[in-house]
C-alpha cells in the first residue's frame, strides 16, 4: 500500500465561510499530523467521500466522520459511500462526539461571547430523528451543565418532523417565559452555515461561535486518526 492519507467527511453548506472552516480544520490536522488530509462532504456540495476514495485508490486511507453525533450521515450515508467504493484499505473511525473536549470547547464559545455565570443556557445542535444521536446530544448536554453549573436544555437546528427536540427559537421563548435570566446559546455546529444562522436569530442574549476552529477540535480529530492506528 501507498502512503498515508487523512479524509475528513463532513457535511457540507453553501455558507462560503463555513466550507472554508472546513477546510481550515483539515489543513490544521494535516501540521498536527504531518500527513495529507482530504476533504470530502456528504451533502449539498462535492466532492463526495467515493469520489475522493477512488481519487485516493492504492493508499492507505483513514476516513473520520467530522460529526459530532452519530446520527444517520456517519451511521448509514458513508459505510454507503465505502462501500460504493473498490478501496483496499479503508479506516473509518467514530465520530467527533460526545467528547468531554467538544464540551469545553462549547464553553470556551460562550465564555467569548459574552455568557456569565448565572445565565439560562441552551445546546443547539443541528437536529436528528436517530434516537442513537439524540442520546449522544443528551450526553453533552449533561457534560456542558457540570461545567457551567446549571442544567442545560437542548434545542435543535433543524427539528425533525417526529420526535426528537423543539426548535432553539421555541427553546429560547419557553426559558424567558419562565425567568428573567438572561439566555445563552451554546452552538453544538462544527461551522457556519445555514443552522448557525439560526441561532443568530432565535432571540438569545448570547450566541456561541461554531467550534470548528478551536485547538481541541484539531485535537480531537488527530486523537481519532491514532486511534484509528492502534487499531
């Protein structure tokens, strides 16, 4: 087999900024790594993780799902473009989350933001209908509440049509109906796009950047790649 390479799937905007986020994040892995990272995406924009597979044919390839949750893209979309693919050599690792550095992270966000101690806070991530995935964002959630000592809520991005959590907006209304506190969002995004612009406007005192660019998510996704090597 050929030499090395990293391939960081994930989901894909047509927010400019946050494709380059993306890209940023991959090429601040490939320093930490001192390796080739790739980039592919599995919706919206290309190329996707098969056409950059056969692109990478007689390399060794680890494939890292750039999610932070296990819901149907990491689950069912890319074993599907794996398998699409004749590759010899394919390592997919586990997702991003939940991860105690991703909690921190979302802290460090809101601490940039502007939130103090005190203030109502809610976890915004994108949405998903995979109770698999809905578990993991509860267990952020419980991880973000130890460290910002309060119990936090859970909003979503994009609500799924049948179970699953209400809108960040709808969230954001409940909490300031019942305190006077203010209401900080913690943004569980990877980059910028469409959902981040979401919660921009859902009527927060307080808004998290995404975390795509922080230090410990270029940990994060280097730890998961040697990993992938012990393996």
């Amino acid at each position: 087999m050929g030499e090395a390479c990293t391939l960081l799937v994930a989901h894909g905007t047509r927010n400019a900024h946050g494709v380059a986020m993306i890209g940023d994040l991959a090429a601040s892995v490939a320093a930490a790594l001192n390796e080739e990272v790739r980039v592919a995406f599995v919706d919206v924009l290309g190329p996707t993780p098969s056409d950059v597979l056969r692109m990478l044919d007689g390399r060794r390839v680890t494939l890292i799902p750039a999610f932070l949750s296990s819901g149907y893209h990491v689950r069912v979309d890319i074993p599907e473009h794996v398998a699409a693919v004749n590759h010899s050599d394919v390592t997919v690792t586990s997702a991003l989350g939940p991860s105690p550095l991703l909690a921190r992270v979302m802290l460090d966000r809101l601490i940039d933001a502007g939130w103090r101690p005190g203030d109502q806070v809610v976890l915004a991530a994108a949405g998903s209908s995979d109770p698999h995935a809905q578990s993991e964002v509860r267990t952020m959630a419980t991880m973000l509440s130890s460290l910002v000592g309060t119990r936090v809520r859970i909003g979503f991005a994009a609500p799924p049509t049948s179970g699953g959590y209400p809108a960040v907006r709808d969230v954001v209304s409940s909490m300031r109906g019942q305190s006077r506190r203010r209401v900080a969002v913690a943004s569980y995004l990877l980059a910028d796009g469409l959902f981040q612009g979401r919660l921009e406007e859902c009527g927060a005192d307080v808004v998290g950047a995404p975390l795509g660019l922080h230090l410990s998510v270029t940990k994060l996704v280097c730890a998961r790649r040697r990993a992938a090597v012990l393996v």
